[in-house]
C-alpha cells in the first residue's frame, strides 16, 4: 500500500512568489553549497523566505537525497493519450494555483537538475508507440519518458521490448511514498517494472458524486462516516440509492423525474468489478496471466445480479452506450442523490448550483479489506534505449518529490474550493488516490475482441438484458486467453 504524505496547503500567492524566485534560481550557481543550501529551502519552503511570507506547511515523509547537478539537456517526454497535459507540464505559470504549480515544479528541478522539459503527442494515442518503437530499434534517445494511453498501444510497447525496467533506474526507489506499488504489482511482468504510476500521474478515476441537499431531505446516513469506518459496501450503497425516487406524476419513470442514481450504464459499471476485489486478468503462481472472471464464480454471479438489477431498478436511471443528450440526468440537475462521474469530468459540476461529495466505488462488503479503484488513467514508461539512466531516474524522482503542490491544486481544481474548505472531500480523494489499481485486462482490451468483451462484460450484460455468465465466458474465455498467452510468451 502506498504510504500517505502530509499535502502541501500552499497558497496561490505562495506558488507565484515562489515561481518568480524559482526562475531567478533556473541559471547554474558556481558555489556547489549554495546551491544544496537553495534546494532544502525549495523542498521545505516553510524554512525559507518564501515559506514564511503565506500561512503554509509543507512535509514529507521521505527526501530522494537527489544530489544537485546541471545535466544541461532537454527531457522529452512523449504523450499517448488520456493525460491531461495541463496538469503534467506548462509553457509558463497563467496566475491559477493549477497552472503556477506545474510551472514552479518545472522550474525547482531545472535549477536542481539543469533539465528542461519538452512534450509531444508523437502521432497521437494511436500511433505513439510505434514512433517510439522505431527510436529505440535505432538506439536513439530522443525520448526520456512515455506517457501512454490507458490501453491502446501498451501491448505494442511490452512485446516490442521498448520498456526499461524503472527498478533498474539507479536513483529510482519504488519503495518511496509516491510510488502506487499495489498498482505495479498488478501488471509487473516478468519481474520488471516496465509500467509505473506515481503521484505524478494524477489519477483519471470514476468517483461516486452524491448530492448533500437530498441527502439531507431523505435523512440518510453520512456516506463519509460510513467510508471511514468500513462501512460503505454495495450492499449499503444500493439501499441508499434505492430510497430515493419521486415521479413527477406520468405514467412511467423518464428524465425529468428524481432518482437515486444516475450515469452512464457503461465504462462506470465496470468499476464494480475491481471495487469488489475481483480481477478481469491475473498471475498464477508462475506469473503467467490469466482470465480471472471464474475465481470467485458465486461472488462474480452476486455482483453481476446486483449490478443488473440496480441498472433496471425504478430509482435508477442509466443511460446507455449510445444515447441522446436529452437522456442524461447528471447530479447538477438536483434530481440525482448518487451520479456516477469520471475525475476529468467532475471540474465541470463546480459551477454547477449544487452542493455535491465524493465517494469512491463501495466495497463488495465489510469483510474486504480495502477499497480498490480502477485506474483509467495511463501509466508512465521510460524507452529502453536511454542514453543516461542517471539523468531519468532523477528526474523521475524529483517530479515526484515536487509534487505534492500540484496534487493540493488538482484537489482544489476538482473541488472547486480550498482543499481546507472541503476536509470530508479531501478525505474521500486520499481514500481514492491511495487505492488506485490496474487490471492487466484493462491495459489488453484492444488486443482482442474477446478481451474487450470480457472487459466490458457488466456494461453489455446490463444493456443487452442478458446476464448469463456461463454462457459469456464460453463464447470469449477461450480466445482472450490464448491472446494473453501470445503477447506475454513473446510469440
């Protein structure tokens, strides 16, 4: 389990000063021990002059003990898709706590490193791994870090041996706090590293929004107590939903009507799956993957027969893969207690007249230990012909060690709000954020139609009204195991 670090409460008048001092900082200073002297004060601002101009704090649990040094090189990185770039890197602070923390992170590890950050889509989310492919079959470094998609072109650059092993990275340390090791356990292979996740990658989840005022008028239980305390299971999450549902007097139920759920029947459903601690795709004793789906067959069968009915239940309105705009009921209508919401969407919903929380995806039930969220997000990758692993695995160090302003200000972003002014919601994505794990089905569902159908099994079960589970996974087990077993085997 990722270990928690204090977050950084840091002002946006706090991140502009220390913007304009970081960039005076960007040239190489000649005295070595100014320049260690520079850097304390920069990872620990309360220390410095510029920590005690705003009411701040700013700890960690851990320091990378990186050793301040001018590489004097570019550091290209290379975006495959679903990455939000705006809150990787900035050409320039724009004066929004956002942007100005990104950019101050920039400017701390140049004057630390002498790097200076360039990115590229390098052919967009369906083609980057092959622009990647081609440097290292010629040994170029033109690259120093991949940002991938959250699945497409990730197989590529597994089979095509593109990948350096991060563990290998001499500064890295994965036993660091901001390293998510229950998510790179979940898709190490063959005891390597090639795919990492950090406090860098901030998280692209599927969260749980719920509306405060109807909860209030329904008198319901306090969903953060009940996350706190372990308590907040499908089992609880459908029983509260299920009380809330009012009919504007038509004979059926449609979309001007109240409901205590609402969302997209589709990706968001197969969340269900991880947040029960069930696998779409795991390892044998040998670390060979394999289709999961028939390790827990009763649990699996409860899960599809709970989803389904929820899906179709009068209070419920779901609406489907393909659908029209009129169809959606998002919590900002005021009529949804519960709505199902990617992180990436929920900055929409707080200009919205609506008091909402977070919730992550419930528990299966009381006996599990831990919530469990589905990273939708990309990973991150280093090309396996760099030049200088010194080079990345500082940097990689260093963007994490510098991250936690830029985790308060995405926080703040997603809120809408000071991360003071919302301590139950901060809670919740901390909750999030140190449960975030990955699927090998998730990151290999382009590799087949089998796997892709398998993946979004719950979804085409829900939609199509067909919920058979053994008849399912006769018609794609077989297919999207011998899939896994080719990619993996290197056939």
């Amino acid at each position: 389990m990722k270990k928690n670090r204090i977050l950084a409460l840091i002002t946006a008048g706090l991140l502009i000063s220390s913007m304009l001092l970081g960039a005076v900082g960007c040239a190489q200073p000649t005295d070595p021990s100014e320049t260690e002297d520079n850097a304390t004060q920069q990872a620990n601002p309360s220390e410095s002059g510029a920590g005690s101009m705003a009411e701040t704090e700013v700890e960690t649990e851990y320091d990378p003990e990186i050793e301040v040094t001018n590489y004097d090189c570019e550091f290209n990185v290379v975006i495959g898709g679903t990455f939000d770039t705006k809150y990787c890197f900035v050409e320039k602070g724009e004066g929004d706590t956002m942007s100005d923390s990104v950019y101050e992170r920039q400017l701390r590890i140049k004057d630390h490193l002498g790097v200076e950050f360039t990115h590229q889509d390098a052919g967009g989310w369906l083609n980057y791994a092959s622009a990647i492919h081609r440097v290292v079959m010629s040994g170029g470094d033109d690259y120093h870090m991949v940002m991938t998609h959250v699945y497409q072109g990730v197989c590529d650059l597994l089979t095509n041996n593109c990948l350096y092993d991060m563990s290998a990275l001499p500064s890295v340390n994965l036993d660091a706090p901001w390293w998510h090791s229950d998510l790179m356990e979940e898709i190490k292979i063959n005891d390597q590293y090639l795919l990492g996740y950090n406090d860098f990658c901030l998280s692209h989840v599927n969260v749980i929004s719920f509306n405060k005022s109807l909860l209030n008028d329904y008198r319901l239980d306090n969903p953060y107590d009940l996350v706190r305390n372990k308590e907040w299971t499908l089992d609880k999450f459908v029983s509260m939903a299920s009380m809330v549902s009012k009919n504007t007097g038509d004979a059926s139920f449609g979309p001007e009507d109240t409901y205590g759920l609402t969302g997209w029947g589709w990706v968001a459903l197969i969340d269900f799956v991880t947040s029960s601690n069930l696998k779409i795709v795991d390892k044998d004793e040998n670390g060979d993957f394999y289709v999961a789906y028939e390790d827990h067959t009763e649990k699996m069968l409860s899960l599809i027969d709970t989803v389904t009915k929820m899906y179709n239940a009068d209070w419920s309105w779901m609406w489907k893969s393909v659908h029209d705009a009129e169809d959606v009921v998002d919590i900002a209508t005021g009529r949804a207690l519960f709505y199902f919401v990617s992180s990436q969407n929920l900055v929409s919903l707080k200009g919205e007249d609506v008091d909402f929380g977070i919730l992550p995806y419930p528990m299966y039930d009381s006996q599990q230990e831990n919530y469990r969220t589905l990273n939708w997000n990309g990973l991150i990758g280093v090309p396996a012909s760099i030049e200088n692993p010194n080079m990345v695995g500082d940097v990689l160090e260093m963007l994490n060690y510098y991250s936690a302003p830029v985790k308060d200000a995405f926080y703040e972003n997603l809120l809408g709000s000071k991360v003071a002014q919302s301590p139950d919601d901060v809670d919740m994505l901390n909750i999030i954020w140190d449960t975030v794990v990955s699927d090998v089905g998730i990151i290999t569902c382009n590799s087949s139609g089998n796997m892709d159908n398998l993946v979004y099994m719950l979804p085409k079960m829900c939609e199509n009204g067909n919920n058979n589970f053994a008849s399912y996974m006769k018609a794609n087990k077989r297919a999207a195991q011998a899939k896994l077993d080719r990619l993996f085997a290197g056939d």
